[in-house]
C-alpha cells in the first residue's frame, strides 16, 4: 500500500518559509524516491482553509494516486501546544472527514530527532568563539523547552528565547560577568523570516551595547538535503 506525505507546518505571513516548505517538500520527495506530487504542504495557521481542511483536499488527491495512507509530518522544532493539541485535534478532524477512504497517520515531530543536534556541532565547529547561544522560541507550554535544554547541555553551550526568559539579552550579560568576549549565537528556527530578522537586529544592537565583544550569528537549519534526510529517517521509524 503506497503512503502519500503532509508536511505540516507553522505557516506564516512572510514569504520566505512558504517557499522553503516547498522545496523541502521536493528534496523529501526525492530522498523517499517518489513523485513530487506525493509529498504535500499545508499550515496550521495564516491559511485561508483550516488545517484538517487542507489535509482533507491533500487525502482526497492522494486516493486518487493510488494512495491507502497519508503521513502526516510535524515540522515543528518543540512541543509545544500546537504539536501536543492543535494538530492532533485537527488530524482527527480530517479522520472523521474522509472516513475509511484513506488511512491518515500523525508521525512524531521533526524536532524528536536526535540527529538535529548534527547540524549546531557542525556550525559550532565552523565558528571561532568560546562559548554559545541556542536561541529558540520557546513555548509556554510546561515542559516545552526540555529538548532545547538538553541539546544546549550535550553541546556545552547555554540557552535563550525569544518569547520567554532567559532572553538573549540577558543570556549574553550573563556570559559577560563569567568573562566571555566571544559568543556563537545559533538560531533554533527552521528558516528565515520576521523572527530571524528580528533576532539579526537585536544582535546588532548587543554588538553596538558591547563593543568589545565579538558576536557571531548563525544561519537557520533552512530546507537541505540533510533535513530532508532527517524527515526521512522519521517516516522510515
């Protein structure tokens, strides 16, 4: 039985994740080694159709490609409300819609895999600091940012978030009073957009409040061959 995929995503009004969404979209497809229109994406917010909606169209198309399951994928980096409750409310929605034509999966989200940590050793060791930053949104969500907590502990480095405390600003003052003037900041986003923005702004700033220190930003993880990999490796679990 042939499985079809959902990529399921934050959504945004700002471009630059939307075309992201799709060209992972197509490196999956690839990794997986079916046809394109196999591999789909849909929004859990800023879409004009509610996320069980858009899931609903998606099964309908891959039942006529020959499909008896569609997976649904995560791409979430925490546990937050919308992986524990929003989209496994609307899934079950979407369950209910197509009733037995399809199968409809909700696998585990991306930010589960233990092979994310890869990607931050491999930008630590391409960044001359002493010490390091992972920046993350955070979730008020209880429990939310213990996956971030021990990513930063297994890479000997510190964290900070953008919607709760400890902020960054205050992460890097911290750092100061221990004697660091060199500090790696890596962006736990998935790609660019008005968070990341912002985030580039706010380190502009710290480097004019603290002259003699020396900020380096890192690049979000970004559509690539190796989260594809990653999403792969969880479709395969």
């Amino acid at each position: 039985m042939s499985s079809a995929y959902l990529l399921v995503s934050h959504g945004s009004r700002d471009p630059r994740p939307e075309i992201a969404m799709q060209q992972l979209a197509k490196l999956v497809a690839h990794k997986l080694q079916i046809p394109e229109k196999l591999v789909g994406t849909a929004s859990l917010e800023v879409s004009p159709e509610p996320l069980h909606e858009q899931i609903r169209q998606f099964a309908q198309s891959a039942v006529l490609l020959g499909c008896g399951c569609l997976q649904i994928i995560p791409i979430f980096l925490l546990p937050g409300v919308h992986v524990m409750t929003d989209i496994p409310t609307e899934v079950a929605l979407a369950r209910q819609a197509v009733g037995e034509d399809i199968t409809i999966d909700l696998q585990p989200y991306l930010g589960s895999h233990s092979g994310l940590q890869i990607f931050f050793q491999q930008q630590l060791a391409t960044i001359k600091a002493a010490t390091g930053i992972l920046l993350s949104h955070g979730s008020r969500r209880p429990g939310s940012q213990q996956p971030v907590e021990n990513m930063a502990v297994n890479l000997g480095i510190v964290t900070a978030y953008w919607s709760i405390s400890p902020s960054l600003e205050s992460r890097v003052q911290e750092l100061i009073t221990f004697g660091h003037r060199e500090m790696a900041i890596l962006p736990y986003f998935l790609f660019s957009g008005g968070i990341t923005d912002a985030i580039a702004q706010a380190v502009d700033e710290l480097k004019l409040q603290f002259p003699g220190v020396s900020f380096y930003l890192a690049q979000p993880l970004g559509a690539s061959d190796e989260l594809a990999d990653l999403i792969g490796d969880l479709i395969h679990a």
